[in-house]
C-alpha cells in the first residue's frame, strides 16, 4: 500500500510530560503507517523553550503564520513548583496564551461523543462547541474596596488628556466594592469573525448571547459589532451554506441551551465562556473527549487536545507503571490538522485518512474497548478496560 503523500508541512509542536510519551507513539503507530508525515518540528517542551528563552514559543507561532495550519501537544505552563522542578531561568508565560496573542486567535472547543457515554443532558444529541471570547472584561480588570463614605467615579480621557465622559458609579455609606472593565471594538471584531469563519468552516448555526437590555453601552457593542460583521461579511456565505446566526439574551441562550438538540456553536463572551465551557465539558463526560481548535480571523489553525500534560499519570509512567491516559483528543488534534491540511492543499485522501482514523477511534470505544477514564462513565459497561498503549494498539490494528 503506498503512503498518502503532503504538500505543505504541518507545523508540529511537542509538549511535554504524559502526552509527550504518547505523541510519537500515535505517530508511529497510527499516522505513519499511511501517511508520509511531512511536518516542521517545534519543541515547546519545557527544557527547550528555558533554553532558547522562549524564542521557539515565537517560532512556533510564527510557523503557523507561514504555513496556516499547526498542531501542539499540551505543555506545562510553569509555576513556582516547576521553576524548582525543572531548574527555570524564570516562570515563562503560557505558550498557549502566546501562540494565541500572535495568532489573534479564539479558541474553540468541541465535545467528541459515542453513543455509549450519555451527556448528562437528556435532549444533548450533537456536540454543543464553545467559543470563548478570550480578552479583556473581569479578567483584566481594575478593583478596588472603597472606604465607608467613599466616592467611586468612571472617569475617561481623551488623547489630549481632556475628560470626556465622568460618571459617579456610587457614593458609598458604608464599605464597598468598586470594578473596572473594558474591551475593544478590534478584539470584539475580530473574535465576531473568528466564530464565523468557524460555523462556515463547520457548517454548524451560531449563537451569541449578552445581556444588552441591561449592559446598553458595553454588551450593546458586543451584539452591535457581531451584527455587522455577520451582515458585511457573512450573511450570504452563512444562506449558501444552509446555517444562521441567532442572537438572543445570556438567560434566554441558556434556557435554549438546556432543551436544545446541540449541534451548534455557542460564541461566549470572556467570563460566560469560562463558566460554560466548563459545564459542556463535564456534562458530555470527560476532558480527554474534548478537543480544541484555535481559529484565528487570519485564517490560521492550530489543533490540540483540551486537557494539560497530565501530570499524575506521567509520575507513574516514570515509575514503570501502565497508565490509564486517553489519547482520544490528541489523536483528534491529529486528525483535525490533516484533514484541513488536506482541505487547503487539496488532497482529499489526506482528509479522507483523518475521517476513517476519528471512526476507528469512536467504534473502538463503541465496541466497548476503551481507558479507565471513559470505563467509569459508559453505558452499558466496557468490556475490556486498556491502558494507555494497549488503546492505542488495539486502534493500530483496527486500522491495518
Ligand atoms: P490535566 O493534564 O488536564 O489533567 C487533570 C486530570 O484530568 C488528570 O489528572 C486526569 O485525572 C484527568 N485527565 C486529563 N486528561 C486526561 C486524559 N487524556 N486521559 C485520562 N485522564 C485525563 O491537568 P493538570 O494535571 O492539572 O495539569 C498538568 C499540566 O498541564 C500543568 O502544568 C498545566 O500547566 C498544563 N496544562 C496545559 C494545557 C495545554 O497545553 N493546553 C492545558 C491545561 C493544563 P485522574 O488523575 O483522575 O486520572
Ligand atoms: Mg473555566
């Protein structure tokens, strides 16, 4: 059999701890054989971006720009723990958040379901992705407590340091609590198209929600600005591909949300995309059936898997025991990197490769093959609980 063949590499960023052990072993076992692999390699595990002082983070990045379609391994975002685990010159930033900086970028995550493990939501019958709007609001905030009989006041200042609007927020009788937000026109603008380009790409409605009738100046340029976006931009690609944008209130979305059959994208603004994203994840069963895809307005993909390095489990791996890690989203990284290389380079048998491995995967579990994670949540009962190799080999062999 001969192998599929690319044009254009992909960009291929490795991480660290568990999900570093198993990335080549999914390569070698479940791409390699039918695909000649031809990817740039970045290393962002932690050793290697304390040495280049962080410069491969930017290389990756930048990587991306020039080729549009990247796929990362998950990495440790260090702390003081890892400053001493590891011996850092210093507690680098997230790669994540730097990636997606330089990519200007929204994250999108997306549940993968089989039938056998039920969302706890009855009428959830396709997967629900969360778009998370990722700047500014609660968290780049400003606050303070204010003093019994304080005075808090918004003021804001033009170029020319004249006042152009003040406002009294509050006179205080007694102790209080004073915040500051913001956001910009650009970053809503650019998350507005983000979300699109990502229901185009996968032919799924979009919602969007604030709370305008109360917020009638901030939330109101959130609905405003997707509205014009969507009508400048999209309204006649959204009729050709048969999809809608809807609009409605965050309290009426979630009420919709809740009865809904799923299948869409729900775009969040920052805090309710934090909240929420965590609900869908845990209502459709486990952090290793999520995966994740950075969408940037530039057109630029990078696809991973929603979890961390798995920390625990790489503790035990080191000590020569079998784990229990589930390579599902890391596979689905992999396939999702694939098939949209072969949408741009125009190689269907590449995103033909990614459609048949994702299927494998899923009725291996359907068949009732899977990790322990997905053991203690499926319906009926697992025959045969694998460890982490053992998951993956039984999948090789599905596919040869
Ligand atoms: P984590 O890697 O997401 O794992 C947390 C727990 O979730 C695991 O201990 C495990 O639970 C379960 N889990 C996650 N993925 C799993 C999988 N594929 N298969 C089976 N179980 C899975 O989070 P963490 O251990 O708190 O963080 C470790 C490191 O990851 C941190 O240094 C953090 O900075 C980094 N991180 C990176 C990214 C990224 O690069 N995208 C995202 C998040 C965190 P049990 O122990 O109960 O089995
Ligand atoms: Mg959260």
């Amino acid at each position: 059999m001969s192998k599929i063949q690319m044009k254009t590499p992909l960009v291929e960023i490795d991480g660290d701890e568990m999900t570093r052990v198993l990335w080549p072993i999914i390569k070698e076992k479940l791409l390699a054989p039918f695909v000649d692999l031809n990817t740039e390699y970045y290393d962002l595990g932690l050793k290697k971006r304390d040495d280049s002082d962080d410069q491969i983070t930017i290389d990756a990045a930048n990587a991306i720009k020039k080729y549009g379609v990247g796929v990362k391994n998950a990495t440790i975002t260090p702390n003081a723990k890892r400053l001493e685990e590891y011996g850092l010159k210093k507690q680098w930033k997230s790669p994540n958040g730097t990636i997606r900086a330089m990519l200007d970028g929204t994250v999108f995550r997306k549940p993968i379901m089989v039938n056998n493990i039920k969302p706890a939501v009855r009428s959830w019958e396709k997967p629900i992705t969360v778009g998370r709007h990722a700047y500014g609001d609660v968290y780049r905030n400003a606050e303070f407590k204010a003093p019994k009989g304080g005075k808090a006041e918004v003021i804001c200042t033009a170029e020319d340091g004249k006042i152009v609007c003040c406002e009294t927020i509050m006179d205080f009788e007694g102790e209080g609590i004073v915040q500051g937000i913001h956001n910009t026109k650009e970053s809503i603008s650019s998350f507005a198209k983000a979300c699109f380009e990502y229901a185009l790409d996968q032919k799924v409605d979009c919602w969007f929600a604030t709370k305008d009738t109360i917020s009638k100046t901030y939330d109101a340029m959130f609905m405003e600005t997707f509205q014009e976006v969507f009508d400048s931009e999209y309204k006649e690609k959204f009729e050709k591909a048969g999809i809608i944008y809807f609009y409605t209130l965050i309290d009426d979305v979630i009420a919709r949300m809740m009865k809904s059959k799923g299948g869409m994208l729900w775009a969040c603004k920052n805090y309710d995309g934090d909240v929420m994203s965590d609900m869908v994840a845990s209502a459709f069963g486990s952090l290793a059936m999520m995966s994740s895809v950075l969408v940037s307005p530039h057109g630029y993909f990078e696809y991973e898997a929603a979890h961390g390095t798995v920390q625990k489990h790489y503790y035990k791996h080191q000590n020569g025991e079998p784990t229990s890690t589930n390579a599902v989203a890391l596979i689905f990284a992999w396939t999702g990197a694939l098939r949209k290389r072969g949408e741009l380079d125009g190689i269907q048998e590449l995103s033909d490769f990614a459609g048949k491995l994702e299927n494998t995967v899923l009725s291996t579990i359907e068949d009732g093959l899977m990790t322990g994670d997905l053991a203690a949540i499926c319906d009926p009962a697992a025959k045969k609980v694998l460890n982490s190799i053992e998951f993956l080999d039984e999948i090789a062999s599905r596919m040869n």
